[in-house]
C-alpha cells in the first residue's frame, strides 16, 4: 500500500497467517516488539524503523489498524509538501 508513491504498508498475501508489514517511529517499533509476540521486526525491511506484523488474532483490530493508520501518517508527512499538498 502507498501514499504518494511511497510504502506504508506491506500485506503478506501468500502468508497464513496472514501478516502486515508498517513502519513506526524506532522507539515505537521496539515497545510494539516487546510488547507484542506476533509484533516482529520488519520482514526483509530496514529493522529500526518497520515491524511485521502476524494477524493470527492475539492483537486486537482496532490496534492493528491504527498502526497502519499510524504508519499511512508517518510516510505522508514525509513527503515532499508539493506532494502532500495533492493528497
């Protein structure tokens, strides 16, 4: 999934459980992993600043998709304010 161009999310299709890759705030990332035994860190993916996730019910949906709502924000207000003006 992407916001200007850019990644904020990464569903693992092909994955059973199902799994989504978001990126965080470092800090974040590392509460969410410690927290969290289905929270890993990014698949694939830069470690410090993306986790995936595993969808196998034990994290709450309405966390998940603030996470993702979360990590749609952080990649938009990264982007350059000509595109961020057109979103």
């Amino acid at each position: 999934m992407k916001v200007g161009g850019k990644i904020f999310a990464i569903i693992g299709e092909d994955k059973e459980p199902l799994t989504v890759s978001i990126k965080c705030e470092p800090e974040i990332a590392l509460v969410l992993r410690s927290t969290h035994d289905s929270v890993q860190p990014g698949y694939h993916l830069n470690k410090r600043h993306w986790n995936t996730v595993t969808l196998d019910g034990t994290i709450d949906d309405r966390h998940v998709l603030q996470w993702v709502d979360d990590s749609y924000d952080l990649v938009r207000d990264g982007l350059p304010s000509k595109i961020r003006d057109q979103i």
